[in-house]
C-alpha cells in the first residue's frame, strides 16, 4: 500500500538521519496501527532508496532492519518521526505541544524534576520530560521500568532546542544526552551518542 506523506523535517549529519513526516492518519484506533505500520516501511524504503527493505520486531516491540543501522520510530497526531543511526541504538520520541499532561506528572516526574519546572509553562516544560523519558526507555529497549524513579534528568531550562543529561538506571546505571527540540505543533527528543 502506497501511502502520502509530506516531510515536515529532515536532517541528516554524520551522526545520524531524522526526519519527521505528517500524513493523513484514520480516525479509527485499530486503522492506525495498520496505516503506522505502512506509513513506517514506506518511509524508511524512501529515505533509504531500498525498496525491498524490509521492518522487523523484537520481542519488546522494537524495530529494526537488516544491517548496521539502528532505528526508532514515533507517531502523535498526524505525525511521524524516524531515526536512522549507526550507533548501537536509536531513541526517538513525537509529543504534540498541545497535549495536557501536568495533571499525570507526579506519575513520571520525581520531586528533583518537578523543582526545575518552569512554573509560566510548566505544562510545556513537563512535556518536554516526558518526551525525553520516551526517547530514552526506546534507546534502551527496556519495558516496565518506572519512569519517576528509575530516569532521572538533571535540571535543564526549557528552550527551543536543548541537550540534558539523563540518568538511567535499570539493570545498570547509565547516562546518556538526548536533544529535545520545540517545532510549531510537536516536541521532538532523540538520543545522541
């Protein structure tokens, strides 16, 4: 299935590619997923120029392709992000800005983080937290772990386009950077080795 889509953003250095692309989603729940699936394959056979390449998933969910690139993909609204690098992994997360979630912060926020927030946008700031909590659980590949008290990021002032540190601690303890950046309709955050 041949599905439209427009890039919206495409940034390819040596480190890695990203691009983030908007199509015209369904509105149905179960007509997503089938059209994210192809919306995703599609994609990656575009930038790529293989179009017999082909989308796998592990076990946890997590795609991958043949080769030595690794990739992560993710979807809000009418959006999709891919992340295309040869690093040993790849984390990449898509909020829209308009989304309310200060209500859930105590859920994925630890008081260290709940200090540094902005209080004049506290709401964008929190999402912004969350966006880079996403993009790090992706580049781990780990699922079930508590956001509040297993990812910690230090505290960073809310700008258009930022790099924290971010504390993992899981099976083992690991910090890694992850660039967040503020488009007019969605927050992006991804992975940097």
């Amino acid at each position: 299935m041949q599905i439209a889509f427009s890039f919206i953003l495409n940034e390819i250095n040596s480190n890695y590619q990203l691009y983030v692309v908007h199509a015209n989603y369904p509105a149905e729940k179960e007509n997503r997923k089938t059209f994210q699936k192809e919306l995703n394959i599609n994609l990656l056979r575009q930038v790529t120029k293989n179009n017999t390449l082909q989308l796998h998933y592990q076990e946890t969910g997590k795609p991958y392709i043949d080769g030595n690139n690794a990739i992560s993909f993710s979807h809000s609204g009418n959006y999709t992000a891919l992340m295309i690098t040869q690093s040993k992994s790849a984390g990449i997360d898509i909020e829209m800005t308009d989304r309310n979630i200060e209500a859930g912060i105590d859920y994925f926020l630890n008081t260290n983080e709940i200090a540094f927030l902005s209080q004049q946008k506290k709401n964008l700031h929190a999402l912004t937290c969350w966006c880079i909590k996403e993009a790090a659980i992706k580049y781990f590949n780990v699922s079930g772990i508590d956001f509040k008290n297993c990812i910690h990021i230090q505290p960073f002032e809310l700008l258009n386009l930022g790099m924290p540190t971010v504390l993992i601690q899981h099976s083992q303890e690991e910090m890694i950077k992850i660039c967040y950046r503020r488009e007019k309709d969605f927050l992006l955050a991804y992975t940097v080795d």
